[in-house]
C-alpha cells in the first residue's frame, strides 16, 4: 500500500496511534500445550479505549504480521469496534535491517498525532 495510508480527513481532532503487542496485550506460546496461545490483556484495556474513543480518532499499528495481530486485535474488538485504521509489519519502512513505523506515511498531520 503506497503512503499516505489514509487519505480521508480526520472527523476528530487528533489521532492515537497504539501498539499492539506488550502494550495493549501480550501473547505467548505454551509449547507444553500443542503450541496453543494465550493471549492476556493488558488490565483496563477496555475503559481506557471506551474513553479514548471519544477524543480520538485510533490507529493500530504494530510490528506484527496482518495474520498474527488480526486474531490479537479481534480478540480485543469482539464487543466493540474501537479501532479505525489497522497497520501491520507490511506498512514498515526497513531501515538498517529492522523495520520502523514511519508516522509521517500514515497520512495525519504529525503535529495531531499522538
């Protein structure tokens, strides 16, 4: 997907843009277990999207792949829809060998994102 990312103007004022994994859960694998995953949520996740919703446009974007974080973000959404947009590993820029969130591609104005 070429930058920006998203071309249609922002209907709030500011834009939040969260990681995914180790911020708003965690995941691991239990190889005793047939390499179920368990999934945890980080504690008052729900209020604080319930009332952050209300100011801000929010914005996934994590180092995840599509695949991966879509099951973690579904899990979190199977109430509510609280995210607008979603990006993934595949809308990094590889610097260095390792992969960067670049802001300046989502299509926002950096000085409304938070």
């Amino acid at each position: 997907m070429p930058a920006p990312y998203i071309k249609l103007k922002n209907k709030k004022p500011f834009s939040l843009i969260l990681d995914l994994d180790k911020t708003l859960a965690h995941s691991e694998i239990n190889i005793m277990k047939g390499d179920e995953v368990i999934i945890r949520l980080r504690p008052g996740i729900f209020p604080f999207l319930e009332e952050v919703e209300k100011y801000y446009e929010l914005i996934i974007f994590t180092e995840d792949t599509q695949d991966y974080a879509d099951k973690l973000i579904d899990t979190i959404e199977e109430s509510n829809i609280y995210f607008d947009y979603r990006f993934y590993r595949q809308h990094m820029v590889i610097i260095d060998k390792g992969f960067v969130k670049d802001l300046n591609r989502i299509g926002r104005p950096l000085d409304k994102v938070i």
